[in-house]
C-alpha cells in the first residue's frame, strides 16, 4: 500500500509541476532569444563606433595637414613683408 501511494503521491507531483517547468522554461527561451538580439546589437553598435573613430581619426589628420600648410604659408606671408618693409 506504500508503494502505491508513494508511486500515486510522485505522479500528482509531476502532474502538478510540468505545467510549470514548461513555463519556467519558456521564460527561460524567451530570455535568451532577447538576450541574444541584445548581443547582436551591442556588436553593430560596436562596429559603427569603430567606424565612426576611424572617420574622426581620417579628418583629424587632415585637419593636422591643414593646420601645417596653413603655417607654411604664413611663414612665407611674413617673409614677404619682412622683404617689402625693407
């Protein structure tokens, strides 16, 4: 007689958990799958970040280039006028 209510006590319990593991366990699915678009996300953010350093970087060194000429030609400007002034 034990054996059979330990055996009927074992199935109410199963009977009764399942629905819940199958919750438990979808919930669990849906966190992944979210999680998993939250990573594929956070990468292309990542990977337009990187693009836009590389474009500041790009017009950095052109604005470094820029400011070189730019004092190149007023060093000649002001030996010009050092030449005309004398």
């Amino acid at each position: 007689m034990e054996w059979n209510a330990s055996t009927g006590l074992a199935l109410g319990l199963v009977s009764t958990l399942t629905p819940w593991f199958f919750s438990v366990h979808s919930k669990l699915a849906a966190i992944a799958e979210q999680t998993a678009q939250g990573a594929q996300k956070i990468d292309a953010i990542a990977a337009a970040t990187g693009r836009a350093f590389e474009k500041v970087y790009d017009a950095e060194k052109q604005i470094a280039s820029q400011d070189l000429r730019l004092r190149q030609v007023s060093e000649r400007l002001d030996k010009l006028e050092e030449t005309f002034a004398e």
